[in-house]
C-alpha cells in the first residue's frame, strides 16, 4: 500500500515518512499544503492519504472533503491525524469522510492499518 502524507510541519513529515519506512509503509510522497496535497494524490493515486487536521491557515478537514469529492481517495482510505487527543475531535471526525483518526503520538503503520481497516469492515492484521 502506498502512502501519502500532508502535513504542514517538514520536520514532522520528514520523522514521520522515517518511522512509517522502518515499519515496511511505502511512502510515495509527501505534501504541506492543500494544493500540494491534491496534485500529489493525482498524481501518485496512493492507497492510504494520512491528513494532519491543521495545515497552517488550511482545514485538513476541508482537504478530506475535496480528496473525495474529487475521486482522489476513496472514503475510508484518508486518516486525520494531529497533536490534538481523539475526544476533542471525535465528532468533527466522524462527520467527515475520513476513516477516523490517529494521534500524532501514537503514529504507526499497525494504527493506521486498525482505522483503515475498521472504516472498510475488514478485520485487522
């Protein structure tokens, strides 16, 4: 499966692509803004888009919407990510398309696969 993440903190993205490697995630590329974010999904048409909820003056939540809207992720395949605890987003998050959420401190590719595959009702590996 191959990866995109958006976030808008490089160092954040670059210790991120490096720990989800180590785990055996192919991470095709990387975006910090909602315009990078799209043309690396047209582009690179990745399996899983890992989207952090505050892209600077940007909504994360805005780009779930528009990744799918705009058939560049299927429902279910785009995973919120953030500093912020999961109760003090859990309802901004289910009310978007994404497949739920992961906290940035609890990032890993076994976390991501749990979202992934509870929001598309396979079991977990």
């Amino acid at each position: 499966m191959r990866y995109l993440i958006v976030d808008d903190n490089e160092s954040f993205l670059e210790a991120a692509r490096a720990l989800l490697e180590r785990e055996g995630v192919d991470v095709a590329g990387v975006a910090m803004t909602t315009a990078e974010a799209l043309a690396e999904a047209q582009r690179l048409r990745p399996d899983v888009v890992l989207v952090d909820i505050s892209l600077g003056p940007e909504s994360g939540f805005e780009l779930v919407r528009r990744l799918v809207a705009d058939d560049l992720a299927q429902e279910g395949t785009v995973v919120l990510i953030s500093t912020c605890a999961e109760e003090d987003v859990a309802d901004l998050v289910a009310e978007s398309p994404a497949a739920g959420f992961v906290a940035k401190s609890e990032l890993s590719a076994e976390a991501i696969r749990r979202v992934v595959d509870g929001a598309s009702g396979r079991p977990g590996t």
